[in-house]
C-alpha cells in the first residue's frame, strides 16, 4: 500500500509550489482592480521562477539516480528534473510575452496566469510520473487547462473553435490512451512502469493484447505532438487560439507527450521491438513530410508555423526511432532548442499581429524590414533557427538528432529527414523575404516592442545562439537525464 | 599579445571581417560613408594578413601549417581546428583579394541600407575564408551552411528584378546538396569515430577503418553531388546563371570568384583523398561532364545578348576546365585547375566588376545597346580588353599558365579529353573577342553612349590592382605553384596508389625541367 512521507513531498517541490502560486493568483484575482491585472503576471512569474528554485533544490537531493517517491508512482529522477525546467522555461516566456498582448486584446483576466501555471503542473507530472495513472492524471490536468487557455479569446468565434476541437479531439485522444491503460492493467495486474518492465522483460512474453495496448497509447500521445495522421486538429487550434498560448501549446504539451513517449516506448515497455520501432519510425516520415509540404501552401504565419511545428515533432520522432543513449538525449537536447525557438516566433507574431491579431498573414509583414529593422531580424532569428541554419540552436538540436539516427543506421531515414528540412527552408524563408525583399509598407503592428516581450525575445536569442555555439553544457544535462531511461 | 596574434594568424584571419561586422552594426545607419571606410579598412587589413600567412607559408613543408587546434564540442568531440595547405592557402588569397574589390565596387552603386550592405558583406568573407581553413568536418559545414544566409540576402535585397527567385533557387540548391554531405559527413563519423580531417585521413589511407566499395561509392556520391551543384558542374548548373545575373555586381564578384572555387575545393579536399577508389571509378564520367560543361558553357555564351549573362554562362566552361584538371590525376592537371580557380576568380570578377561599371552608367547590360565605346569610353575599354584576353587565355596573362596546365594534364590522362577541351579554349576566344567587337568597336551606334564618362579614380585603383594581379600571375606564377607542390603531390599519392593515371605522369610541368 501507498504510505505517504512528509520527504516525498519535496521530491515534487517545482509541482507543489507552482499550484500553491497558482491558487494564490485564483485568490488575489478578486481583489485586483481591472487596470493592474498585471501584478498577477508578476506573481505567477515570480512562481516559476520559485519553481525553478525548487528545481534546484529536488536536483540536488542526495541518493540514488532515480528517486521515487509516493510508493513509485512519481520519481524525482533527472529526467523529471529536466522536463521541469523545461516546461517552467516555457511558462516564464509565456507569461512574459502575454502580459502585454492581454492589455492590448483586453482579456487580461487573472485566470490567464492560473491556468498557464496550473498546465504547467499538470505537464510536469506527466514527465515525473513512472505510473500509468498518475501519467494519465498528470495529461488531465494539463489537458483541461490548455482547452480552456486556446479559447481564452471568449469573444471570437475563432478563439472558440479552436477550444471546441481541441476540447472534442483531445478527449477522444486522452480516451484513447486510457483505454490501453486499461488493457495494460488487466493484462500485467499493474499501471506501474517499473514493475511493467520486469512483467514484460522480453518479447516473448508479451501477449498480443499488450501489442494493442500499446498501439492504443501511441494513439493517444501522438494526438498531443500532433503526428501524422492524428494531426488534423492542429492548425485550426493553432490559428484560432491567441497567439501567446499557441506558443505555448506548441511546445509544453508537446514535449510533455514527448516525455511520457520516452518514458513509456524507451522505457517500461521497451522491449515491446520492432513494432514499437516501425510505427515511430512510419509515423515519423509521414510527420515530417506531410507537416512540411502542407506548410508549403500556407499564406497564414501562424498556420504555417503550425504545420511546421507538426513536421518538428517528425524530428523528434527519428530520435525517439534512434533510440538508445544517444537518440534521448538528442530529443532532450532538441526539445529545448525548439522551446526556445518556437515559443520566440510565436510570440513574435502575438505582437506584430497588432490589436485582435489581425496581421497574420504573411502578405502583411512585406516590408518590415525598413521600418522594424531589428523586429524583423529578431523574426529572422527565430525562423532561421527553425529552418536549421548552423551557429543556431535548431542546427545542432537537428544535428544530435540525425547523428543518432545514422548510429543506428537509419541511414534512410536521416536523408528523408535532412531532405525534408530543406523543404522547410523555402517556406521559413518564404516570411523573410516578405519582410526583407519586397518593398511596401507592412499592415503589421509597428508598435515598440514592450519590455516583458522584449526580455522573453532576449532569453530566446540568446539561448538560441548559445546552445547553436556552446551546447557542451545542456549536452551534459541532457545526456545525465537520459541515464534514468535504458 | 602579438605572440598571441602569430600562432592564432588563422583565427584573426578568419574572424576579422566578423569584427568589421559587429563594428557596422553600432555605426549609425544614415553614416553610410563611415561604414563604407570601416569595411574597406577591415577588408583591406584581411587582405595584407592573408598576404602574411601566403609569404609565410613554406612550400617544403607537407602536410597543413598554421594549424590550431582546441577542443570546442565535448558530445561527440569536435575540434576547433584550423589550418592552411598549397591548396587553401592561395584560396585564402583570392578572397581576401576580391573582397575589397567587391567593396569598392559597391561603392556609390550600393545606396539603399548600405549598413547591412556591408554588414553581410564582411560576414560572408568569414563563412568563405572558414570553408577554406577549417580542419573539422564540422567545423567546415558550419562556415559552408552560414556563408549562405549573407549571400542569400545580398541577392534578395540588393539585386535586380528577378533577385528574390534568384536568392531562394541559390538557397535551396545549395541546400540539397549539403544535406547529402550532412549525411556522408555522420557517417563517416560514426566509421572513424572523428571529425577531424587529418584524423580520418589517416585511419582511411591506413585502413585501420577500411571503406567498403559499396560505402565508397555512396559516400563519394553525397559529397561530390554537394560540391558538384556549388562548382556548378554540368547538369547541376540551373542555379547559377540566375542568381549571378541577379546578384548585384559584388554578389557576382564574390559568387563567382568564391563561391565556385569551395566546389572545386571540396573535391580536391575531401572527394579525391577520403574516396580514392570511388574517384577513379567515376573520373571517366565526371571529365565527359566537365568537357560537356565547357562546350555548353562556351556555345550558351556565344548567344547571350546580355553581357552579364555572358559572363555567368563563361564561368560554366571555365569550371569545367577546371573539374577536368582534378580528375587528369596527375600533377599538372591539378596544379592547373588550383591556379585556374585563382585565375578565373580575378578575371571574371574582372568582368563582372567592368559590366557593373557600365550598368551603373547606362542601366542596361544588353550588348544591343553598345557600340563603339572604345572612342568615348578609351580607359575602360582598355582594361576591358586586357581582362578579355586574360579570360580567354592569352601567353603571358594568368588564364594561360592555368588552361595550358590542364589541358596538358588533361591529353596525359587521355588524348579525347585534350583535344575536346582545346576546342573549348577557341570557343572562349570565339564568344569573348565577338562580345568585345560588339561592345567596343565600330561605330558608335546608340547616340546616349556618347556622353558617358570614363573611368574614375576609384574605378581606376579597382582595376589597376586588377591588371597587376593578371600579369604577375601571368609571368611569374612559380611563388604559386611552388607552394601547391607539395600537398598536390599528397592528394595524388593518395588517389593514385595504383591508379593507371598516375603511372603516365611524365615530368611533371614544364616549368619544373628549367628550375
């Protein structure tokens, strides 16, 4: 049985002190006046950042490398660890590049900031989680969250739309994924990863069923990274909701879905074999290609930045299909250098989209370039990094990727894969040239750019080039929470 | 400090133009004369160290000098690593050479956002400059990638009508075919467990790592279709007349004077001593291509009404000439093709200059609208001739010494080949003195070239310095090909160790019997 000890609880310290922060901003939200809802932005800022802290302050525990705690239902491993800080590096940008667009849109309600701190919770759980359910739990929480958080736009039948579908096709998913849960647990008698690993230890034990299970789970996460065919949802969620948290959609849920992946294909159920292989490695080419040619046709930046974030999660799959040492680590090394970037080109976008987001399309950056010189170059950053130009962080997060794949002698794979981002640099350049080669005068916002977003822009520059020229550091990170996973 | 400076020579080499970058950068944007004197200034100060590294470079010496090495990347272990042969070091040359050229060049034709002009400018002088020193696979796709992202903008922004059609076509062809290296660069990583060039080198020709036949030929392939559509050999050259007639006169310069000679590099660097074997295999059909090259190269010329034109489908057969030296396998072949790089990247950036100088007076490029400039216009059109003939390959001007070389290598290697490339030398006369009779001769046939000024100082000094460098190179090109002989002899041992080629070498060159 389940025995609660008061020092598990500060194996999950990051967890409990964001949803202390995220009650706190829910309390305080009544008794701000409507023109200062941004101290509640601050307030749940300065709750990442304790987080983060708190991060620290887990990682530093002494013991063995995986550290369980509540009878093995969550582990403070470095896995965990990194995943955190992660999702809290996303939280802070998203708070900081929303303070202002929520003024200006006039939605600045609280909520905003609880429920951005409260999917953040839920996405660490499901990176922490080393049990089927409290996995489960952990993408509920989360989940419930984000639905509300795309249709925060209340007002717009867009913003709407885009939480009904992701709302109807992200419970059809989560259905999904519990319902191998259940066939997990009727088969084996447990939800928990580690006891699944010595209950499904080699191939020949497993039963059919257990294949199915299995399948069934893919299902469900592959709706949260949006793969091919399970992708429909996501440019019309991506669209339709406002832009700072389709930056955050983009990329927290992702790679939260991502974790849970590694932790259950990589890890638990490993040894499930070619199967597991084949699917991931199908399911990535048709990802990335798909996600890129569709984003060749696309005349709207956020729809394309949406397709594009589908072909990324392509990427990530050929490290998962790698595997290994080498393919974790990769994906935790890309996943970080895709935070950075995507997040960066998003809320770039919220703000040049003007009052009610209504520049997005590419039409209407033409011409930036001479009146916004360094918005535009910061733009370029990001979306040359998403292309994979060297010196940035989206080259060697691809380029981790790809060495992995070729050590296991996908060799095919990797071509499709490197083909496929050349396919990418046309339409990512395709927003440059807009902004640098044609002549006119931009429909875009030519506001200033705000301090908050400005230092979130800051953040992701810098990261970017950072981990593009010196990654040596986060290559340690990411290879030392790899070690939990075989 | 200046110890320092003497065994880092490469490093300061290669990112001093990165510094006159970062310095644009914090000039005001309306100073644009401030920032025209820094980017002359730091390439000239490019240009006088690359003069250092050349003087200093010693031709007894095999193997790579100047060479620094510090770890950089810890997963997988990449190296920092930098260093100049007889191949790169002329290279490095040429490029800090053309560069103040294609500054003052752009002088007063550059008047929209010259800051970020200049800015890309330099910037790209440190992708080229990188491509020919770095030692670390790695190390040389991160200049070989980033290099694009300047020239691409160069194109787009400051080129004419069809400019951004021209900059993505550049763009993604260049792309395609480094994604193949990417992959032959892993690869060989993960058989070497390196990425260090000399490292590989060395576990390849000692066969501790032997390649298969199979993994050879593939491997071969994804480098050489790389360095094929960046040389551009024939059918791999859709790319370049379109982002040469595009790009503004310093984008031409640099792009051809450069940007090809890193194809050619690429061979000769990494195809011909990782992939020996594979090599000799497809020589027979890479040197049809390269003569293909030249004969289409030369009769497209003939046609072009646009003297831009004319000049980008030049440098098709020209560097057909020069792929064809490479795979002679022997000395004088390859040799040849290193000084002709160095020869076609003076000259045709030579041209490329001379027609922006008229485009700049008349704004238009069509060979229609002249006629008899040689009476309005005598300086220019003086040095215009003296540049034709260089291009086409006159004794005692630089394109001979090159073109003789390889067409010597080429008959030793097979009598087809130097014959079928001599043909293209006429062609070359053929379409150049035809261009310039046109241009220059005759009658003065369109009354608003009447008025047209000659050359000023600065377009003067540009074309001095032009003029010195094809004599010299011309006359007395032994400082050149005195430092080749080494590392040429080094490339070849390698291809050659049993080769039928190599067996035919006779006496080397001809200048090496007087010596």
């Amino acid at each position: 049985m389940i025995t609660f000890q008061p020092a598990d609880l500060i194996r999950i310290l990051p967890e409990v002190i964001l949803s202390a922060f995220a009650v706190l901003v829910m309390v305080l939200e009544p008794f701000i006046p409507a023109g200062r809802k941004g101290f509640l932005a601050w307030t749940s800022l300065v709750g990442v950042i304790t987080a983060g802290v708190g991060v620290l302050e887990t990682s530093l525990l002494p013991g063995k490398e995986r550290i369980l705690a509540f009878g093995g239902m969550v582990a403070a491993d470095h896995f965990a660890l990194y995943f955190t800080a992660l999702f809290l590096l996303v939280a802070g940008l998203t708070v900081l590049g929303s303070m202002n667009y929520l003024e200006r849109d006039r939605i600045n309600h609280g909520e905003f900031y609880a429920l951005v701190l409260l999917a953040t919770v839920g996405m660490c759980f499901m990176a922490a989680s080393t049990d089927l359910m409290m996995i489960f739990l952990g993408l509920e929480v989360s989940s419930i969250s984000t639905y509300v958080l795309a249709g925060f736009k209340r007002h717009e039948v867009q913003s709407n739309e885009a939480s009904l579908k992701y709302f109807l096709l992200g419970s059809f998913a989560t259905a999904f994924f519990l319902y191998g849960i259940a066939f997990v647990y009727g088969l084996t008698g447990t939800t928990n990863l580690l006891a699944l690993s010595e209950r499904l230890a080699r191939p020949s034990q497993w039963p059919l069923l257990a294949h199915v299970a299995l399948i069934l789970m893919f299902v469900g996460l592959a709706f949260k990274v949006s793969t091919v065919p399970f992708q429909i949802w996501t440019p019309d969620v991506y669209q339709g909701a406002p832009a700072p948290v389709t930056a955050f959609l983009s990329v927290g849920p992702k790679a939260a879905a991502f974790a849970v992946l590694l932790r259950i294909f990589l890890g638990g159920m490993a040894s499930a074999g070619n199967l597991t292989f084949w699917v991931i490695w199908l399911s990535a080419i048709l990802t990335m290609s798909l996600g890129n040619l569709a984003a060749l046709a696309q005349s709207n930046a956020k729809r394309m930045l949406a397709y594009s974030s589908i072909a990324h999660a392509g990427y990530v799959l050929v490290g998962i299909a790698a595997g290994g040492p080498e393919g974790t680590s990769a994906v935790l090394f890309y996943l970080l250098a895709y935070a950075l970037m995507n997040v960066g080109a998003f809320v770039m976008i919220a703000h040049l989209a003007g009052t009610g987001e209504r520049s997005t399309n590419i039409e209407d950056y033409t011409g930036l370039a001479f009146q916004r010189p360094g918005i535009a170059a910061c733009l370029s950053v990001f979306l040359l990094a998403l292309a994979g130009f060297p010196t940035t962080a989206g080259f060697l997060g691809k380029f981790y990727l790809f060495r992995a794949a070729v050590h296991s002698h996908l060799i095919g794979l990797t071509i499709i894969a490197l083909l496929n981002s050349v396919v990418s640099v046309y339409y990512y350049l395709h927003l440059v040239v807009a902004m640098y080669m044609r002549q006119g005068k931009t429909e875009a916002s030519t506001a200033a750019v705000p301090w908050p977003l400005g230092a979130a822009l800051a953040v992701s520059v810098a990261g970017i080039f950072y981990l593009g020229l010196y990654p040596n550091h986060f290559l340690v990170l990411a290879r030392f929470a790899s070690n939990p996973l075989p | 400090m200046m110890a320092w400076l003497q065994n880092h020579s490469l490093t300061v080499l290669t990112f001093l133009p990165l510094a006159g970058t970062l310095l644009i950068a914090f000039l005001r944007r309306d100073a644009a004369k401030v920032i025209r004197w820094v980017a002359l200034i730091f390439s000239l100060l490019t240009f006088l160290l690359a003069i250092r590294v050349f003087v200093d470079f010693s031709p007894h010496q095999a193997g790579m000098q100047f060479v620094e090495q510090r770890p950089w990347i810890g997963e997988p272990p990449i190296n920092y690593t930098l260093g100049v042969d007889g191949l790169s070091v002329v290279l490095i040359l040429l490029t800090a050479f053309l560069t103040p050229l294609a500054v003052l060049a752009s002088w007063t034709s550059i008047t929209s956002r010259v800051k970020e002009f200049f800015a890309f400018l330099l910037a790209l002088e440190t992708g080229m400059i990188g491509v020919f020193v770095a030692l670390d696979l790695f190390l040389f796709f991160i200049f070989w990638e980033t290099m694009l992202i300047p020239m691409y903008f160069l194109i787009g922004v400051w080129g004419h009508e069809r400019r951004v059609y021209a900059a993505v076509k550049f763009i993604l062809y260049t792309m395609i075919g480094s994604a193949l290296m990417l992959v032959g660069i892993l690869y060989i990583y993960n058989v070497t467990g390196t990425f260090d060039f000399q490292a590989i080198l060395r576990q390849l020709s000692t066969g501790e790592y032997p390649l298969s036949g199979a993994a050879q030929t593939w491997l071969f392939l994804a480098f050489f279709v790389a360095f094929a559509i960046k040389v551009p050999l024939f059918p791999f050259h859709t790319w370049l007349p379109d982002a040469h007639v595009e790009a503004p006169t310093a984008g031409s310069v640099i792009l051809a004077g450069v940007l090809l000679k890193m194809g050619t590099y690429g061979l000769l660097r990494f195809c011909l001593p990782f992939f020996p074997q594979a090599s000799r295999a497809f020589a027979p059909i890479i040197s049809v291509l390269a003569i293909i090259g030249i004969l289409y190269g030369a009769l497209v010329s003939m046609v072009q009404p646009d003297l831009k034109k004319l000049v980008a489908y030049s440098s098709v057969a020209h560097l057909g000439f020069v792929v064809l030296g490479i795979f002679a396998f022997n000395i004088s072949g390859i040799e040849g093709a290193i000084y002709q790089m160095v020869n076609h990247g003076v000259s045709t950036g030579a041209l490329f200059i001379l027609v922006g100088m008229l485009y700049d007076r008349r704004h238009t490029r069509l060979i229609k609208e002249f006629g008899g400039l040689a009476t309005i216009l005598p300086v220019y059109s003086t040095f215009f001739m003296i540049v034709t003939l260089s291009s086409l390959g006159l004794p005692m001007l630089n394109g001979f010494v090159g073109e003789f070389l390889i067409i010597l290598g080429a008959f030793r290697a097979k009598v087809t080949y130097g014959a079928l490339a001599a043909v293209g030398v006429v062609l070359a006369a053929v379409y150049l003195l035809w261009m310039y009779q046109r241009v220059f001769y005759g009658e003065v046939t369109n009354e608003k070239n009447r008025s047209l000024p000659d050359c000023d100082l600065r377009e003067k000094i540009i074309l001095v310095a032009v003029v010195v460098v094809i004599l010299f190179m011309g006359i007395y090109p032994q400082p050149f090909l005195r430092r080749m002989d080494k590392s040429v002899a080094q490339v070849l041992q390698r291809v050659g160790q049993s080769g039928p080629y190599y067996a035919l070498q006779a006496p080397a060159r001809p200048t090496e019997r007087t010596r």
